[in-house]
C-alpha cells in the first residue's frame, strides 16, 4: 500500500490524536480529524469534524474520500465503576459502526490503537509479551479492547479492506495525564517514594513515536493483517524511571526501600490494587517484529521524551 492520499483520524482530539495531526502534517499527509466536539483552536489545515457521540454519529460524511483510518477513539478507564457497559459502547460498538461504514465506502486500510493489556496485566521478567502470544484481558477496558479488535477482523475477513492492530504500552509525553503525570508531579514536590529496590520492567512510548508508529502502520505492506505490540526500547523499572524523571525535572530523586509485601498491603487498603500492580510489576512487550516489518525505528530517546515532557511540565507550571 502506498501512501495514503488522506486519512481519518478518530479521537483527533485526544493524547495520540494531537500528535498524529501534527506527524501527518510534516508528513505532507492530507486528513480528517474526527472528534466530538468542536474546541478553541480546532479545524485549521487538518479540518476537525465534529460528530456528537460517537456511537451514534454517521461516519458516511466523514469517511468520504478517505482511504486509510486512525481509529484512536476509545474509552481508557471509568473511575469507581464496575459497569462493563461504557466500555462496550465506546470501545466494542464505536468501532464496529465505524469499520462497516469504512467497509462500504471501499477504505484500504485501518489502523487501530488498542492496548497491550490484551495479553494481561503483569509479565514474568526476561519473558515480553510478543506478536501471537493469546490474549487473556483481565479487566472489562482490556476485554473491551480485545473485542474491537474481534470486531475489526470480522469486517476486512473476505474483503479487500486491510487491518493493523497496534497493541500500546503505558504512552507519554507532553499532555501526559493519569499515572504518569501523578509521578511526575510527586517527584517534582520531592516526596519521598518507596521503590528504591523494585526490579521490575515497564515498556513505555513516548507520543511522538506512538504518532510515527501509526504514520508508518497506515501504510507498511507487510503489517497487513498484523497485531503487534509497539514499544520504546528498552524498557525500564520503576526506580530507573523516577531517577530519570528527576533528572529531567532538574530535582533530586528521593529513593527509600520498603518491602513490596508492605507496598502491596498498602494500596489493598487503600482500594488501590492497579497502582501497586504498576508500580512494583513489570509489563514488558517485544516491539521487534513491528520494528522489523514496518522498517521503523523509535525517532525519540527515553531522555529525549522525558526532557521535552519535562520542558511541558514546567509550561504549565509558569503560566
């Protein structure tokens, strides 16, 4: 597949959806933003649609004239729910709606952004998760994911409409929220955090290579029909990562030991399980083979992505 001609971007608004606008357009690449809602500043050389909910929205309009999809919408996580419900709307039946409609207007290719917590939360040390490992969800967001991506298959199976599934770590970079941006934020007030003796491994992906990951699964002939975990290399553990942050920030890192029985114990009783699950375990994914097929090399460095995370903290911290 050659370059596409113009692409669709669902979630243009978001995390990922900001930084693909800005990579397809030094890339010369013509797309479509679609987003909810209209905001301050949207619209420009790219052109943001607004669609309402996307559950209900006609994809037709917006689909027009294009050949290759970003689907980036979802939902990541609803907080102090057990309703597996939003994410099947937003998540199972969004992209159901949105890959017929892609189907009948004749779109090559679609890329989907999922999440590598479709082959499960934790893994064993010097054991990634790899390409054509099963899934096993554990959790209603990942169970979601991987029944997109179910979704996706069942609509280019016996048409000429190609699939990319692209399985993402922990992503970060200017913008950043949720976890990473909590840790960024405690290391900065120069808390005193106990993980001084985890060994654990996390693979991350800085946004901006998570963008040029994307660019480059829009039209890659050998990732058709391809899931693939994408990832930073290398990975790192949880106190490398808080050093490496403080160096970025220019403030000391401030390290003590705890046992991890105790951290556990602790946000157990804190009704905090997840966080200590990505604190102190490690969650590594093998990137080779998307590596090798798309002819792609993460354009940013760890230090490079924390020092321009790092310059964005400080923005906002100015103003």
């Amino acid at each position: 597949m050659n370059r596409p001609a113009k692409v669709l971007i669902t979630g243009a608004d978001g995390f990922i959806g900001r930084a693909l606008r800005r990579r397809l357009a030094e890339s010369g690449v013509a797309y479509v933003g679609a987003v909810r809602a209209l905001s301050a500043g949207e619209g420009g050389a790219g052109d943001c649609v607004a669609l309402g909910d996307f559950a209900a929205a006609e994809w037709g309009p917006a689909i027009a004239g294009v050949d290759a999809i970003a689907h980036l919408a979802g939902l990541a996580r609803v907080a102090g729910t057990s309703d597996a419900t939003p994410y099947v709307i937003a998540n199972v039946h969004v992209t159901r709606r949105l890959v017929d409609a892609a189907a009948r207007a004749g779109v090559r290719r679609i890329v989907l952004a999922s999440t590598v917590k479709v082959y499960g939360e934790t893994t064993v040390r010097g054991r990634p998760f790899r390409s054509g490992d099963p899934a096993r969800p554990r959790d209603d967001y990942a169970r979601s994911k991987a029944e997109a991506e179910k979704a996706l298959w069942e609509h280019c199976n016996g048409t000429a409409m190609e699939g990319v599934m692209l399985r993402l770590p922990l992503t970060y970079g200017p913008g950043v929220k949720g976890s990473f941006l909590a840790l960024m934020e405690a290391i900065a007030a120069g808390r005193r955090l106990p993980f001084a003796a985890v060994a654990n491994r996390r693979s991350l992906l800085y946004v901006g290579n998570a963008a040029a990951a994307i660019e480059s699964a829009l039209s890659a002939p050998a990732l058709a029909g391809e899931t693939l975990p994408i990832a930073d290399a290398p990975s790192v553990s949880t106190p490398e990562l808080i050093r490496r942050i403080a160096q970025a920030l220019g403030v000391p890192a401030r390290l003590y030991y705890a046992p991890a029985s105790l951290l556990r114990l602790g946000a157990m009783l804190a009704g905090r399980p997840r966080a200590a699950t990505q604190l102190l375990d490690s969650l590594e994914v093998d990137a080779t083979r998307f590596a090798e097929l798309a002819r792609w090399t993460p354009p940013t460095t760890l230090e490079e992505g924390l020092a321009a995370t790092a310059a964005w903290w400080r923005l906002q911290h100015t103003l």
